[in-house]
C-alpha cells in the first residue's frame, strides 16, 4: 500500500473514531516501509562517504610514497631517449641510426678509474680481474678465510 492511501485511510480511521484495525495496521505498515527505506538510504550513504575516505586516504598514501618527482624524471628522459623525433622512418638506416643513439645514450659502459665503483660491472680487484681504481682490492674490502 502506498503512503497517500495510508495517509487517507488514516484521516478516514480518525473520522470514523480510529477503532479499524485494518486501517492502523496499514498505516504502521506504510510507516515501517518509509522507515525501513530512509534507513536503508542512510546506511548506504554512510558506506559511500567511508569509501570515499579510504580512497582518498589510500591515493594520498600512494602519492606520498611516489617521489613524483623522480618518477617524471625517469619518464621524460626515457621518453626523450626511446621515442624518435621522426614518426616515419624512410629506410633501414633511419632505423639502425635510432637504434645506435638509443643504445649509446642508455647503455653506458662504465670507465674504471672515474672514481665511482659501479656494480656489477666494476668489482674488487683480484688477480687481473676488476677495478682497483674505483673498487679497491677485493682482500681489502672482505675478509676472506
């Protein structure tokens, strides 16, 4: 039954004395459909806004532990890098020259005796092996038994 047929069996019931029970127990019916659905709407608005607010808490999290940054950094000078300034290449040696300047500006190998010791490439010397310059001897770094 509908909230306005309870609402005039209601005004008719009090007309007449109230004493229909038929009339009382469906306007409790309609009260308790109107309750149960403003209830209802409240919960999932409570849910709705709790998600709302971890979602927010959690993406600020993420942001905070991204280093944006760095992150755009590293994409804009590997895009710069990757990305060849021609959309259209007109033969293989177009290619090859993108190829080449991709690997030599990615793929640098590393100078023994610039002061830094770059792992993996550079290690301890030991015997004619590795980079004393940047890495020391390997006896001098680890003890060896």
């Amino acid at each position: 039954m509908s909230m306005q047929k309870a609402k005039a069996y209601a005004v008719e019931g009090l007309e007449e004395g109230g004493d229909d029970p038929k009339t009382a127990t469906d306007v409790v019916h309609a009260l308790y459909a109107k309750y149960k659905k403003n209830y209802n709407r409240r919960t999932d608005y409570v849910a709705i806004f709790s998600f709302l607010v971890f979602v927010t808490f959690y993406l600020s999290i993420l942001f905070m532990q991204r280093k944006a940054e760095e992150a755009y950094s590293l994409t804009s000078t590997l895009t710069a890098a990757f990305i060849p300034a021609a959309t259209t290449m007109g033969g293989k040696n177009e290619v090859l020259n993108w190829i080449d300047s991709v690997v030599t500006t990615s793929w640098v190998e590393p100078q023994c005796g610039d002061g830094r010791c770059e792992a993996p490439f550079e290690f301890p010397e030991y015997g004619r092996f590795g980079c004393k310059a940047d890495c020391n001897i390997i006896s001098a770094n680890l003890h060896i038994t």
